[in-house]
C-alpha cells in the first residue's frame, strides 16, 4: 500500500506543473476570446 502511495505521490507531482501551465494556457486563451468578443461587439454598435 505504502509503495503505491509513493508511486502515485511522485507521478502527480511530476505531472501537477504540466497542468498548471496547460490551465494557464487555457484560461487566458478563453479569457482572450471572451474579451476579444466583447471589443468587437463594442466598436460594432459604435
């Protein structure tokens, strides 16, 4: 039981970093959109 913790202890903290830049990525890529959106529909009505 205890080498399976470690195991799993170790895999997710080798892959904790990768997912926080993805979700990085992801949210500002959204974010982008969103207000990229909002812009266009700003000056169109101006």
């Amino acid at each position: 039981m205890k080498d399976c913790c470690n195991t799993n202890n170790g895999k997710a903290q080798n892959k904790s970093p990768l997912k926080k830049w993805t979700n990085y990525i992801v949210y500002t890529i959204i974010a982008v959109i969103v207000i990229g959106a909002l812009v266009l529909q700003l000056s169109g009505k101006n």
